[in-house]
C-alpha cells in the first residue's frame, strides 16, 4: 500500500520514466466549437503518452517515449518535435500505415474528440523497447496502446517486465468506444488491467464510461475493488479524490486561468511523475500535478514549454 506522507522509493537506474503508446498528432479547431462547426484546425504534436515524456523532460528528469508512426509526413514532423525537445527517437517504429490523428475541439470544459487510427497500433515489443524498460524507474500507458493488437501485447509483454524488475506502473483508463473494436467488450479488457499496475488516475468521464454514472467517491471505491493500489480521480475545477484504500483525501484545483483543456491531465501525470522521481511524498507530488496542470491550462495544445519542476512549484506557492 502506498502510504501518502511517503514518497516512493525507486531503484537507481539510467531512465525515470518511460512512457509506451500514442505518438499521433491533434488537429485543434481554431475556435472554440463543441459543434465542429469551425472552419480552421491547427495541427498539434499529440498522444497522451508523448506529451508526458516531453513534459517530464521539461520538468528536469529523463524521459523515453516508445510508439508508432507512419513513414509519412506527419510522422516526420512528430519524430523532428520529438527531437526539437531533446528526446531520443530510437524508440520510435517507422509502419507503412498513416500516422493516427486526433480531430479536437478548442475547449474550456471537456475535449471531444474524433479518432483516425492507422500505425500507433502497430507498436511491438522489440529489444530496443525492452533495453529502456528494464533501464527505467517507472513505465506509463493508457487506454490507446491496449485497445488493439498488436500494441496490447507489447503493453501486456511491458507489464510483466515491469512488474518483475519492480518498476512504478502508471495506467491512465481513458478509454472511449471509439478506440476499439465493435465486437470487443473493452470495458471488461480494462477492467482486468487495473490490477497489475500500481496507480491509475481515471477522470469522472473515464469513470462513468467504464461504471456508468455515480458519486466521485463511490468510483474510487469501484477502481480498489478492482485491485488498483492508488485512485486519483480528477474532477475538473473542483480537484480530485485520492485513495490508497485506506485513506482518502480530497485535493483543489490551482488552475486560475483556462485558454484550452486539451493535455490537461497529461501535465498533471507529468507533475506528479516528476516529483515522485524527484523524491517528494505522495501528497506534495500530487499538488505539483496540479501547478503543472494549471500552468498548462493557461495555453493552447496538449504540449507547452514548460519551465522547471521546481521553478513552478515557486510559482504556485508550494
């Protein structure tokens, strides 16, 4: 159990995080438009799992991103971010299919997305990927890399590689329908995930998407009967609940200001990584994921220049 006055230990290694899943890129509409009524979109580096590992670059640790992107023009343009942020690339596979693509509106509130899929699926467990998960502290997915195959069984492969050399598993349950196959029940494949990581932070839409609706806390209690070690669900304006099982703790908000809400739980994983590599408790990571979130909040797209971890946690107060 992780107790939240602690912070959590992590074996020595040459990464802090590797983060496994969706390289892709989001097409942002230029007005704010729930109706996709917008003529103008704005292309954006995307995919949860890249914008963290950019993000705790930033933040000052070391970071591998593993994914898969088409041998087109828009896996080239995200392979040259990638290396415009300092990030190494050999973790990234070239497929002969189109790189995906999230269609998004510009929003204060929740996001809607459309989704175009094509190579990030296509990520297979390779020696490369391999080589930096054993040379990692912590490993990071969500919903996208396990919804098909064959990139759910290099995630499968991940968590019981993970799991044996005793890396930190982080698991975002995002999951949509859309993402996954008609004939597939994917709440049920989730569902049977959350037992083998060690902390998932679902938000209320992931959560009654995958319970149907109830109270906040009520979900939380639905995510440790599962066998999840740490709940952190967040609640928009109003915070988050978190709980180990034993204790629950309710966190505020910091964000003041919102241009745009796309990335936003990204930079809040990326804070709170950060700082348990870091070596902060529980507690103080959690309130550094939300002054990086509320810093992001402040700027439009998924991915923004970040200054240091530290230099935040000045701006914030904390």
């Amino acid at each position: 159990m992780f107790d939240l006055d602690d912070a959590i230990r992590m074996e020595d290694k040459p990464n802090d995080l590797l983060t496994i899943g969706e390289l892709l890129v989001d097409m942002i509409s230029d007005d704010y438009d729930d109706a996709f009524e917008c003529d103008g979109y704005t292309k954006f580096f995307g995919g949860s799992p890249s914008n963290i590992a950019i993000n705790v670059k930033r933040l000052g640790i070391r970071s591998h991103i593993a994914a898969a992107v088409g041998e087109d023009g828009l896996g080239t343009f995200l392979v040259n971010r990638l290396r415009m942020a300092g990030m190494g690339t050999d973790g990234i596979q070239r497929i002969d299919e189109p790189t995906s693509m999230v269609v998004v509106t510009k929003s204060k509130a929740t996001p809607i997305p459309v989704f175009y899929r094509g190579a990030d699926y296509q990520l297979v467990y390779n020696q490369s990927l391999d080589r930096v998960l054993k040379n990692s502290k912590a490993v990071h997915f969500s919903c996208w890399p396990i919804s098909r195959v064959p990139s759910r069984r290099a995630v499968e492969r991940a968590i019981e590689e993970a799991r044996e050399h005793g890396l930190l598993i982080g698991f975002d349950p995002n999951y949509h329908r859309m993402i996954w196959q008609r004939d597939e029940d994917g709440v049920a494949y989730v569902k049977s995930v959350i037992s083998k990581v060690d902390i998932v932070k679902p938000s209320e839409d992931d959560a009654e998407r995958l319970f149907g609706p109830d109270s906040p806390i009520l979900q939380v209690e639905k995510f440790l009967e599962l066998g999840a070690k740490l709940v952190i669900m967040t609640l928009g304006k109003d915070g988050a609940i978190v709980s180990n099982g034993r204790e629950t703790v309710s966190f505020s908000s910091l964000a003041t200001e919102i241009e745009d809400t796309t990335g936003a739980g990204d930079a809040f994983w990326s804070g709170f990584y950060a700082a348990l590599v870091k070596g902060y408790t529980i507690k103080e990571a959690l309130r550094l994921g939300f002054a990086v979130s509320a810093y992001k909040l402040k700027y439009r797209g998924a991915v923004v220049n970040l200054p240091g971890l530290e230099a935040i946690q000045e701006q914030f107060g904390l």
